[in-house]
C-alpha cells in the first residue's frame, strides 16, 4: 500500500473502534484543547496542618455492651462527668451506666472548690463491672472491679498473712506457755520430791530415833529389872556378880528347898529341882546365895531371871582370859574369904561358898562350883555335867561333875 493511503473500513467496525473510548467520558478532540497563553500560572494554596480535631476518625458503632456500676466513695455530693454522662450523686449511691467496650473515657469530678481529672482514660471491656471513685489527697483514685478484687485478694492475703502471723505468735506463745508450764511442773515435781524425800528422811530419822529410844527404853527396864543383881561386863557378855538366889521359877512357880540329905536324895531320885543353903544356914545364903540341884537348873520353865541365862563351856572359857598382868583365877577371886591373896581385878566377885555333896556339904572356904547349860552325857545312874571349878590353887573352866550334886548360879547376857 503506498504512503498516505486511507484505509476504508466498513462503518460497523468504525463503531466498535470508537466505543470503549466514549464510556470513559468524552472522545479526545485535539481541537478541544486552548491555545497555550503566556500568562503565569498560579500557586497552589498550602494545606492546613493535621491535628487530632482535622484527622479522621473511624467509624464508631454506638452498641454499649459495657455497663458500669459507678459509685462515689468519697465525702460529700459531687459531680461527676464520665464520657456524655454528667450527673450528681451522693456518697456510697451507685449509678449504673452504659458505654462502648474498649473506647476511651475521660473521667472528672467536680466540686465547688475545684474540677479533678483522672490523669489516665478508662477503658471499659464488655459486660458488667463495678467502679469505685475516690478522692485522696488531691487524686482521683479508680478501682475498676478487677483492681477491687485485686486489692480485696491483697487485702484477703494480707488479712491470712496477718492471721498466719497472729497464729504463729499465737502457737509460740501457747509453746512458751507450755514450755514454762512444764518447767513450772518440773519444779513442782522436784520440789514435791525434794519435799517428800526430806519427809521419808524425817520419817526414817524418826523411826530411828523411836527405835533408839526404844531400845534405851527396853535398856534402862532391863537393867532396872537386872539391876537386882550386880552385874559387871567381862569381854562382850554381861555378868551377874554374885551368884543366884531365887526361889522361884521364871513363871513364878516355886523351886522346893531340901533342907536335909534325905530331901535331897529324894529330889533327884525323883528327878525333881530342888536348892538349899550351905549347911541349910540361911546366913550363908545372904552370903555365897543358894546350892541348886541340875533338875532346877535344867527345868524348862527357867532358872534365870527374865534376860538372862545359863552360861555355856564358851562363856566359861571366856573367863580364862580376863585377866591381864595375873592369873584368871586371881583376877575372878573376892578379895575376902580366899585363905590365899586375890585381887578381884575382874569384878567377878567369886566367894569359896563350897557345894552340897550326897554325902553332905564340904569345900567352904577353899572352892566353888558354878553349874553350865551343857551336859556331857546322861543316864539315870551316871549323869555328867560341865562346870565350872575354882578353887586356891586355879580354875577348871570344864570340869564334869554328877548331876546330883549341887553347885551355884551365875547367869550371863549378851551385850
């Protein structure tokens, strides 16, 4: 096709050309558009500064899902102005509102002396909650129902610290109370102890004393009772120191008196106790005491006095060593009555008062006998008997004799 050549399209297809291009307004004329001109064009106007009363803001829903029970805690009637609500209430009164959840709310009190605003914004979440507002100082003071049961858990927590403490102060105290109270039982016991260990004490020194004093007691009514005969201590027994003369058994029974051969011959042939005189003079019995047969001495209803007894071999042989720088015998021997010289160093006090033979009395003034408790063997024919024989030359602190016979009593007593 040559250069400057028209295409000759067909009037439908034209149509469809121009179409699209008239929907967006008018078809560009290239004879629509002015002649440039020569004057200056003018600046355009600066535009005014964004602020937050020019910025755009979005949209809000007013569906106020959020409802508040404000109330004022402090003193007094005041006014209070919390978003579009400006109202007056009283103290303690709440007042229930509604708003928009998670908008922000600017919070004010009034009074008369002066306007207080909360310095932060309230954000209220949906639902229901409770507000208190208070004065301290010159703050308002907000508790949203989180903070209020936030500080009602503190104060639950500080209330259950203080009564952990109160209960801990109070359990030493009841530890120190019983721990004092156990010392103060401790002492008691020691001193109910102490006090009932001084008693048993007392008590057994008491006990003691009484049974001292009952043996001094038993004492003195012994030796008052052995005080009818003369006694003297020879080693560790007590001695009479003169030789018995009772009539009478310990019961009180009396004890018969042979006052001739016949009598007593016939006592020991009838095995009956029977005591004389020497040569049956009553002024030798004042003198050296009464002779007795062995059936007196061994009766059981008892020779000796109350206290006393027979002496054994033993107690005879005891008597061998009281003296100290001399003979026994010497020392045993009355100063008086002995053809030979004697010292009676002893006490013994021994008198030659002889003895009574079947055959009669004989020996006065040179010997004496004193009867033992032990016999040496026994038959109706021979009886044997131990003795005690002193005599001028010396002492026999064992003989054995007959059992008719009849010898004089010393009788004897422990210490």
């Amino acid at each position: 096709m040559a250069p400057n050549t028209f295409i000759r399209l067909h009037p439908l297809l034209l149509l469809l050309l121009v179409l699209p291009f008239a929907s967006m307004g008018q078809i560009f004329d290239p004879r629509a558009v002015p002649p440039p001109s020569n004057k200056p064009v003018p600046k355009p106007a600066p535009k005014p500064p964004v602020t937050s009363q020019t910025k755009p803001q979005p949209a809000v829903v007013d569906n106020k899902n959020a409802t508040i029970l404000l109330t004022w805690v402090g003193s007094g009637n005041v006014q209070i102005e919390l978003g579009e609500n400006k109202f007056i209430t009283a103290a303690n009164k709440p007042i229930e509102l509604k708003f928009n959840s998670n908008e922000t709310y600017v919070l004010k009190v009034i009074k008369p002396s002066k306007t207080y605003v909360f310095e932060d914004y309230l954000v209220f979440e949906e639902g229901a909650s409770h507000v208190t507002v208070n004065l301290v100082g010159e703050k308002l003071m907000v508790l949203t129902e989180t903070d209020q049961a936030r500080r009602q858990a503190a104060e639950q927590a500080k209330i259950q610290e203080a009564n952990r403490i109160a209960e801990e102060n109070r359990r030493l105290e009841e530890a120190k109370r019983q721990e004092a109270a156990r010392i103060e039982e401790e002492k008691r016991k020691k001193e109910e102890a102490r006090l009932a260990e001084e008693a048993r004490l007392a008590e057994a020194r008491r006990k003691e004393e009484e049974a001292r004093l009952a043996v001094e007691k038993r004492k003195k009514e012994q030796w008052e009772k052995y005080d009818k005969y003369p006694q003297i201590s020879l080693r560790d027994k007590w001695w009479m120191a003169t030789n018995l003369n009772v009539s009478t058994f310990k019961n009180g029974d009396p004890i018969p008196e042979a006052k001739s051969g016949e009598e007593w011959g016939n006592a020991f042939n009838n095995k009956q106790p029977a005591w004389c005189y020497y040569d049956n003079d009553p002024k030798n019995g004042e003198r050296y005491g009464k002779l007795y047969n062995w059936y007196a001495v061994s009766d059981p209803r008892g020779l000796a006095p109350d206290g006393w007894q027979l002496p054994n071999r033993e107690d005879f042989w005891a008597l061998e060593f009281c003296g100290v720088s001399e003979n026994s015998h010497i020392a045993l021997k009355s100063t008086l009555g002995w053809q030979k010289k004697a010292t009676n160093s002893s006490g013994f006090s021994a008198l030659p008062g002889g003895a009574r033979r079947p055959w009669g009395f004989e020996g006065l003034g040179k010997e004496t006998y004193w009867w033992s408790s032990e016999v040496k063997s026994w038959d109706s024919v021979n009886p044997r008997v131990y003795d005690f024989y002193l005599y001028e030359g010396g002492s026999y602190p064992s003989a054995i004799k007959v059992a008719y016979e009849g010898y004089y009593v010393r009788c004897v007593r422990p210490k």
